[in-house]
C-alpha cells in the first residue's frame, strides 16, 4: 500500500511540492494526493509519469467513490527497472497525445471527457491494454477496495452466511 | 495384489485423469475389486486447503498449461490462451462446479431424430436413452445427494434466488425452484449440510458440495484396490503390434519419463486433453491417433450455449451470499422450435465475487458505462444461461505443433464458431433472462458474453456406427477394444443440462459393464 515517505511530514511535503494536475502533486521521489492525504515513493518512474499513470487508471476505470490511493497502489508494480521504460515511453505518447488535442499534458486536460476521448484514440495500443488489463486485478482484487463495493469476500472463518443473511432480502 | 501397483503390473485398469469421469469410475472398479491405477496431472487439495479467495483459488486449481485457441468466439478475442476454465487436480473439475444435477430429457438422447436435419450441424443420436439410463441416473444421484432427488429435501433460497423466483412468477414461468444440487441440504453420506458460504466455484470447505476429491477416490483408495498418482501427467498411450493398448508413457512429479503397464486404459482427462491424448498417441500403425478411424477424435466440440445475464435494481441483494447456483428456472428446457431454434436451454442463478465480475462482466470494457455497472454490486442479482448447442464437425480440438507445453508436447488447440442456432437461443435467453429481472424492477440489465468454457463436451463423441464417432455405447472406442472414454468428451449430444450428473452416471454404468466384461474373459 501507499506510505508517506517518511521523512517528510505532510506540511514539508506540501512545501516541497509541485502541483500535477488537480488531483496531485510531485516531489523529488513522490507521488502525492493534492491534500497530502496520501503519498507514495516512485524509485524508477519520473514522479509525474506516476502521477499520469494514476490518473489514467482512474479515467480507464472511474469509481469516484474511491480514493485515488487505490488507484495508486494497482499501478505501483509499473515502478520498478524492468517496467520503467515501457510506461515512460507509453505515458510520453499519451502526453503527445493530449497536446495534439490542444491541452498542455494529459494531466493538463481538466475534464474527464477530454481524457477520455484521448484514451479513446490509443485505446488498441499495447500500452494502453497492458495499463487496463493490468487494472482489473491490480485494483479489483486490493481486498481493501473490496468493502468499498460491499463486497464481503470470504465467509468461511465466520461460518458462512447460513446465520448471517443469506436470505435477507426484505424489497422484493 | 494391492496398491501401490509396479509399473510394469500389467493387470491394472489405468485410468487417466480423476474428475467426475475419471474419479467415479476409478473408485468404482475398486470397489468391485478391480486393481487400478489412476494418474493424474495436478495436486491433491482438499477442503482445508482450499481458498475462498477467486485469484487465489484459480491459481491453485486452475488448468494453466497452454492451449490456443481460434474461431469466431469471442472467448477467443478476450481469453485467447483460457479456452476453458477447468481444475488441474486430484478429483478434476469436481472441485470447482456448482453442483447442478439434472437428467436428459428424454427427447435429447435423439436429437438428430426429434431436431430433424439441422444445416451446419452434424447431429446425431446417441446410442443408448432416457429408458436405458434411468437406474444409472438414479445411482448417481445418490452418489452425490442430490437434492429433490429420492427423499433429499431442496436447499434454502438465497437472496439471488429470491429475486430470480420472483420475477419468473411475475413474467408466468411455473418450474421454478432452488434446483437439484449436488449440495446437502441436510447431513448426507458423512458430509454436513450446506453453510451458505457462498464460494462454491473455489472449492467447498465444509465438504457440503460432492467433489470426487474427497468422497470417491479416498474410499477408492480405502479399498486397497486404487492407487492415485498425482502429478503424473500422461504424454502418450501406447500399444503393440495387434493394436491392443499396453499401456501409458508419463511424466512423474519430478519429470522422469515413466511407463505404466496396463490390461485397459480409460481415457478421462477433459475434453481438450482427452482428444490430445489420443492425437498425441499416434504412431505409424496409427498415423492419425489413437482410435481415430472415423476422423471424429477431436470434433464435435460442444460447450453449451451460455451466457449470463446480470442485473441492477435500487435496493440491494448481495448475491454473493449462500450457494453460488441454487436456482433454476426450467420453462424454456422444452424442444418448442416455434421459438426460432431447436432445443432448449435452463435459467440458473449464478453470483460471481467482485474480482471476478470485473474480469468477466463485459471483457476488456472500461469507462463508467462499465464502472457504474461494478458501482452498483451490491445491488446486482444474476443467472447464467445453459442451453443445448449444435455440435459441428469443425468446431474441433486439434494438435497445435507450434506450441508445446512444459513436456514438449503439442498443445491442444481449440476451434470454436457459434451455429446460427446456438445465437438464436442464447438472444431469446438473454430476452427472457432480462424480462425476468424488468419484471421485479431491475433498472439496469446486462446480457453478458460467455465465460471461458466450463462445460467441455462431445470431442470422442458415442455413435452406433463406429464411422460416425469414437466410442460405443460403453464408451468403448470402436477401434480399440481394451481402450475406453470415460469424462464428458463421450458426449454425443450436449442436451440443454449440465452434464457431470450424466458423466458420472455414464462412468458407474462403464465401471459395471468392464468389470463384467473382465470377468468374463472378454478384456
Ligand atoms: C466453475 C465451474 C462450475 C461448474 N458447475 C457445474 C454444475 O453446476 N453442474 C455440472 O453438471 N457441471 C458443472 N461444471 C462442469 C463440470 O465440472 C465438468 O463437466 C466435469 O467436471 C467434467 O468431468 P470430466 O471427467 O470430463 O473432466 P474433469 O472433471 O475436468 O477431470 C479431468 C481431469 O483429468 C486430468 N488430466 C487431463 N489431462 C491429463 C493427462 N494428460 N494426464 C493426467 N491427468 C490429466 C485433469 O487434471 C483433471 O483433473 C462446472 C465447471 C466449472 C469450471
Ligand atoms: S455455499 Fe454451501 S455448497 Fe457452496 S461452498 Fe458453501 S457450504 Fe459449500
């Protein structure tokens, strides 16, 4: 999961930051939440590459009812020196993108929708299918996501459901 | 002698693969006192090993050796090396199904006769009918407990089923219930009653789903008559001069090449490696595999029209809770052609856990149509479709020579196009299955594309006439006398209903006649 690197409290973090985005900020070796809520180390991603990658999760599967930590931590995998280049050279062109389509960056383009129509555009490309087919465990099966849903998963430690509402439904 | 066997005993029956096929009739030979050898590719788990966790589990019990896969489904496109999603284990796909348990219809023994001649398909009828079949359905179904069979009460409904009934009622339909399960609904057979736990697909902890993993092969092994080898994955059958099989070439669990000798060989590993088993196994005297005279090893492959259909409504029901397909709806299993195909198909609740809905809901979709869908989980109610498909002859599992497996064996690769009759009934299923959820106040539907395959069907099919299939009405192969198919992969016809309880069935009746036969001196 997603750590505040820890020598930096939440207001040294803030200082030494620069804004990615709305919705995060970038220092020298992170990746940060804009309120500072949550951060994570980046060791071999550009920290605004993580910020992107971020942010594209959440466009590719948009639940805004959690958090982006979550989308955080199913792209954490990409950070390492095997992965890096791969997702630097994939962000780059999806930066390239977005420039085309007249915003600054991806991270620039301020609605979801022209995001979207971006990602629409490279939606074939391996990179692209790599970062979604990536996501659909990387974040539906983070247990911790799971209550977020009301998902309860296992059953079986607490005697199943046979006592505890299987048949619970009241509406119908 | 007892178990353990030498490998060169050539008096044992080796059986080859040890699910519902394969594990049934192994246990049963043994309890008649006949000396067999069962091999078997995967582990052994049983119910404190298994997970309640779907990742986790399908990476314990999952087949994940490599297949390809070709045709026009869409299985193909979005799981293209996952044709089938079945175990590798000891007791084979019995530790993942749900339990559903119904016999043929009668009419679907002879579906060439009562289909007539349907463009495309090459039906035909199998060689034995409901008549024949009946005290063997009845033995099975005490085998497995199966509910609403014999004196075995009907399982609780959960709250999927609850909302499924409902709507059935609301749109007409009359033969709706919790379903014949091989579940218990009370103790049965030293095993506890269902604790709704609601992760019947990984594997049941409680014991309370029949598995062969637990039931046939320890008492199998209880008789001193089986020996299970686990991790032994079978690279060849071979024979000799006659044309009688001698035995089986496989890999032991640390990867040495072993031989096996034996009197028979029962081929039931599923209805991919079965075929490949048999094409694998070819040698000149037999250059296009084994028992192949007909050109039928292989084709024919069936998967059941499926589908799923989930829905939303704006209260919740948390169909995750209790068993994963206690429902069914029967109304649309009837052969009624007036509906714009042959055959029919059953309606079956069916709940899939958060990871999985995401995998399997709409297949490489993204963005919020997809995301308000998932948003909305707990509100969801679902039901998988199971109908009769057409088999066609170039619907096929065949050797595919340019990718091997971790033995340097040619893998199985699997051809698949749906028949213009397998989509009329899969769009009235997904009308019906979606009018079913409208009619309690879904506000959201979703007819969802077919799963990869977990009913795997007809690749050695039975036919009267050894040109027209693989195997006779004992599971016999035509060609080869002392050589036997004993899992689904015998399967003339698919029918509209699951089919381990006919496996199973087909087994004890194939354990009866070759110990007969045996004894008899004719084997
Ligand atoms: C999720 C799920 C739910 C299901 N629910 C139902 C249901 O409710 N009702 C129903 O009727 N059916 C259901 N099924 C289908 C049912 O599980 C299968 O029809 C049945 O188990 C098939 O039996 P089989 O003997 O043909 O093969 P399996 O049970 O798959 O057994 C084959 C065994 O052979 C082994 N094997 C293969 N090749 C080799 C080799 N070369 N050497 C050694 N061993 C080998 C495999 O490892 C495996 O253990 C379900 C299946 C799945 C996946
Ligand atoms: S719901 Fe019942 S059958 Fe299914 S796993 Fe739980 S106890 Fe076993």
């Amino acid at each position: 999961m997603t750590t505040t690197p820890r020598s930096l409290t939440r207001r040294a973090l803030l200082q030494q930051s620069v804004a990615a985005g709305a919705a995060f900020v970038v220092g020298s070796g992170y990746v940060a939440g804009s309120s500072a809520a949550w951060a994570m180390e980046v060791q071999h991603l550009q920290p605004e590459t993580m910020a992107t990658l971020i942010q594209m999760a959440r466009d590719i599967y948009p639940h805004d009812h959690v958090g982006d930590e979550f989308y955080a931590a199913a792209v954490k995998g990409y950070d390492s020196a095997d992965a890096a280049p791969g997702i630097e050279a994939g962000v780059a062109a999806l930066n390239a993108a977005a420039v085309g389509a007249g915003h600054a960056s991806y991270l620039a383009a301020g609605w979801e929708r022209d995001r979207v129509d971006i990602l629409r555009g490279m939606e074939n490309s391996p990179f692209f299918q790599m970062v979604r087919g990536g996501l659909v465990t990387g974040l539906y099966n983070q247990k911790a996501v799971w209550p977020l849903f009301g998902y309860e998963g296992e059953s079986f430690s607490k005697g199943g459901y046979i006592d505890r509402g299987f048949d619970d439904i009241s509406w119908l | 002698m007892a178990a353990p066997f030498d490998l060169n005993d050539d008096s044992v029956v080796v059986v080859i693969g040890t699910g519902a096929g394969g594990g049934v009739l192994s246990n049963e030979l043994a309890q008649k006192g006949v000396s067999v050898v069962a091999l078997e590719a995967g582990g052994r788990y049983l119910p404190q090993d298994y997970i309640n966790d779907e990742w986790e589990s399908f990476g314990q019990l999952a087949w994940l050796d490599p297949r390809t896969t070709s045709g026009d489904w869409r299985v193909a496109k979005d799981f293209s090396g996952l044709p089938a999603w079945i175990v590798k284990a000891v007791g084979g796909t019995t530790t993942h199904w749900a339990g559903a348990s119904l016999r043929f219809q009668d009419h679907e023994w002879k579906a060439r006769t009562n289909y007539g001649e349907v463009q495309g398909a090459n039906l035909l009828d199998w060689p034995i009918d409901g008549a024949e079949m009946a005290p063997w359905y009845e033995k099975a179904e005490a085998k497995l407990g199966v509910t609403r069979t014999g004196d075995r009460a009907g399982l609780p409904g959960n709250n999927n089923f609850k909302v499924f009934e409902a709507g059935a009622k609301a749109l007409g339909y009359e033969q709706v219930h919790t379903g014949r399960m091989a579940i218990n609904s009370s103790d049965y057979d030293e095993r506890p009653s269902c604790q709704q736990v609601g992760f019947c697909f990984q594997g049941c902890k409680f014991g309370a789903k029949w598995s062969a993993a637990y039931t046939d092969i320890p008492r199998g092994e209880a008789t001193g008559n089986l020996e299970v080898r686990e991790k032994a994955h079978v690279a060849r059958i071979v024979h000799d001069a006659s044309g009688k099989v001698t035995g089986v070439e496989y890999f032991d669990a640390d990867g040495n090449l072993q031989m096996q000798k034996a009197r028979i060989v029962c081929v039931a590993g599923n209805s991919f490696e079965s075929p490949r088993l048999l094409l694998n196994s070819a040698s000149s005297m037999f250059p296009d595999g084994l028992a192949n005279s007909s050109g039928q090893v292989g084709r024919n492959y069936m998967r059941h029209m499926t589908g799923s259909v989930y829905a939303v409504f704006d209260k919740p029901v948390k169909m995750w809770r209790g068993t994963t397909m206690a429902g069914i709806i029967q109304d649309e299993s009837r052969h009624d052609p007036s509906r714009g195909f042959v055959g029919g198909y059953e309606l079956e609740t069916l709940s899939l856990g958060l990871p999985f809905m995401a995998a399997f809901l709409d297949p490489g979709a993204w963005g919020r149509e997809f995301t308000t869908a998932l948003d909305m989980y707990e509100n969801m109610a679902g039901m998988w479709i199971v109908g009769e498909d057409m088999p066609q002859e170039t619907n096929r599992v065949t050797l595919n020579h340019d990718v091997k497996d971790q033995y340097g064996l040619s893998v199985a690769n699997v051809h698949f196009d749906d028949h213009p009759n397998d989509i009329a009934m899969r769009n009235h299923a997904y009308k019906q299955g979606m009018a079913v959820y409208d009619a309690v106040g879904a506000t959201r539907t979703f007819p969802t594309p077919p799963y990869p395959s977990t009913h795997n069907l007809g690749t050695n099919r039975m036919s009267e006439n050894a040109r027209d299939g693989v195997v006779n009405k004992w599971g016999q192969t035509h060609d080869i006398a002392n050589l036997f198919i004993s899992d689904g992969s015998q399967f003339t016809t698919g029918a509209a209903e699951n089919p381990t309880l006919t496996i199973v069935a087909l087994a004890i009746r194939q354990a009866d006649h070759i110990a007969r036969e045996m004894s008899a001196g004719n084997l």
